[in-house]
C-alpha cells in the first residue's frame, strides 16, 4: 500500500507518536520512516542534553534539535515521513514554528490546543496536520484554516486511551474514538486520517483501517522498544510493575492545564498530598501558574528519560497493560502488520 501525503508517500499505515521529553529518539523516529512510516520529533524540550540548557533553554533546544533531525534523517535513508510534533501550550510556540520553518523537516503537526493559525508560520511546501480529539475541533481548525487557503495535510486523531495529554474532560473518558473517526471521516475529505490511542496492536490496527482510517498512531508500543530513549532498565522495571498490578496507569493532573494519561509512580502518588516546587523553572509552559503548580512537569519528564521511577513522569496510553515484551523496532513494525 501507498498513502500520499502532499508530495511525499508512505508505504506502511503507521505514525510514531511524539514523545518527549527525549522518549521518541531519533534512532527510533529515523527507524519508523525508514520501515516506510512516518517517524516524530517532539519539539519539547530537546535540548535537556545541552550545557547550557538551564540558562539558554530556546537555543539549546534548536541546538539539540538539528543534530537530532540530521541524526533521523540519516537512519531513514530518504525514506517515509519525518514530522516534528509541537505543543500549542509552550512557551515561544510561533517562535519555534518559525525556526522548524527554516530546518529540513517534512512536516509539522501541533496539538495540546487548536492551531488555528499553525499556516501562518509554515510555509507551503512541508506538511502541516493538527492533532484532534473531535469532529468538532477539526472543523474550527479546516474554517480558520480556509483564510490561508490551506487544508491539513493529514489529520491525526487522539482517544482517550492514548498516553501524554489528552484533549478531553473526564467526562468524555469513556468515549470510543473509532466511533468519532466515522465522524471526522465525513468532513476531511480526502485528507489522510491517522487514529491513536490503544490501538498499538495487530487487531486494533486492522479494526482501525477496515473502519476507514488512512492508519494508526502509535506513541506507548513504541516506547517499549530497544529503540525507544527510554533506559531499557526502566521499560524492563515498569513492565515487571505493570504485569504484577505494583504499577496503574491513570489519568493525571498535567500542568499544563489538561488530563494526561501516565503510569503510577512515586511522584504521582506524592503529589495527591503535597506540591512539589520546581528546583528551576524553565518558563516552558504558557499555562503553567508556578506558584500553584503540583510540580514542574519538565522536571519530571527529564527524570524520566534518565530512569528516575521515583521522581520522573512515565507518560504511557492503556496498551502498556498489554505489552508482552520489549522488542526491536523491525521486530514490532512486522508484529503490528501481520493482519493488515
């Protein structure tokens, strides 16, 4: 199979989730694309790496970011898709649209809000897509959208049962996204729809496609592959945890000011009685209030990366509790497609 997307194709029905901060490496984002699928960057805070992070956070970011785009691009060989996913929220967002603007970059989808004008600041050769988690919010995005004489060129839908944040109310925790696929499907046309959340597995993909989706999203299953930033340590640990019910996965409190799906950790459980103030703040959320945070969710996604169970911020969708083992990247690509 072939799905075109605006000049470039990709051969398998696959995206990569982002994952940040440091989780969707470029071994694993260049890996996907070069299987034929579309591999993302997150532009959260790539940077942590960086000497002068602390001090110098945006240009260290744009530092990290070029080696590890130059790094993907490399592992790919030409081949797929590689986006760069962007949250509405950050801080300096149209200043970091306007440098992913500059970099070789395919494409660029933004969530964590509506980006309404996302083709302001992108030009018209590279890609451009929102993240959704309705009909209703693709519709506001394809109206304002129409000003600039721009349509997404492809459009990804989140559930509620995907991890990191999540565009709804809990209220809304239980809804069934295959069913507001039928819905999005009626307006986007032609537009390739990607669908996400829980659906990291050979039946859930075929269930997708045969429902009408261009192809799924995927962010945890990936995590839990060699290629992933995660430490193999921690993914072998979190498993261990999750298989023996030491360890939830749950809905959280994010700073920024929406729910998030994430594992039960020590500092998940330490901040249901207790705000945990942040050593230093980075500034990197618009929405973040400092003075009344819980804690500083860079902080804990640093800690993350690095290993920390204790201290970091796992964020993972619902298909953890599913994961068998932790494979190679090829290994997982051929698993998922087997009943395509």
């Amino acid at each position: 199979m072939s799905i075109r997307i605006k000049n470039k194709s990709i051969d398998i029905p696959l995206v990569q989730g982002a994952m940040a901060i440091g989780m969707s490496s470029p071994d694993l984002v260049g890996g996907v694309a070069r299987r034929g699928g579309i591999g993302t960057l997150s532009m959260v805070n790539p940077g942590y790496k960086e000497k002068d992070f602390l001090k110098n956070t945006f240009e260290a970011n744009k530092r990290a970011y070029i080696k590890d785009l130059k790094f993907a691009k490399e592992k790919s060989q030409g081949r797929g898709i590689i986006l760069t996913n962007l949250m509405q929220v950050v801080e300096k967002f149209e200043e970091y649209l306007d440098f992913l603007n500059t970099t070789d970059v395919d494409g660029i989808v933004v969530g964590a809000g509506l980006p309404l004008d996302l083709p302001k600041h992108i030009s018209k050769e590279k890609i451009i897509g929102p993240i959704v988690s309705s009909e209703r919010a693709l519709r506001l995005i394809m109206k304002r959208w129409d000003k600039y004489n721009r349509r997404p060129d492809l459009v990804i839908l989140e559930g509620p049962k995907a991890g990191g944040h999540l565009g709804f109310k809990r209220e809304d925790l239980e809804i069934n996204i295959l069913d507001e696929l039928e819905k999005i499907l009626k307006i986007s046309d032609d537009i390739p729809v990607f669908v996400g959340g829980g659906l990291g597995r050979p039946e859930k993909v075929k269930e997708a496609l045969d429902r009408g989706a261009s192809g799924v999203q995927i962010g945890t299953g990936f995590l839990f592959t060699k290629e992933s930033g995660l430490p193999i340590s921690a993914k072998e640990e979190i498993l261990k945890r999750v298989k023996s019910s030491k360890m939830k996965n749950l809905i959280l409190e994010s700073p920024v000011g929406l729910l998030a799906r994430g594992m039960e950790t020590k500092l998940v459980k330490k901040m249901e009685t207790e705000n945990i103030p942040p050593s230093h703040c980075l500034s990197c959320i618009r929405t973040c209030k400092r003075k009344d945070t819980k804690y500083c969710i860079s902080e804990a996604l640093i800690n993350a990366v690095r290993g920390n169970l204790d201290s970091g911020l796992f964020f993972a969708g619902t298909d953890v509790e599913k994961i068998e083992k932790i494979r190679a990247l090829d290994e997982y690509i051929d698993w998922l497609l087997e009943e395509e």
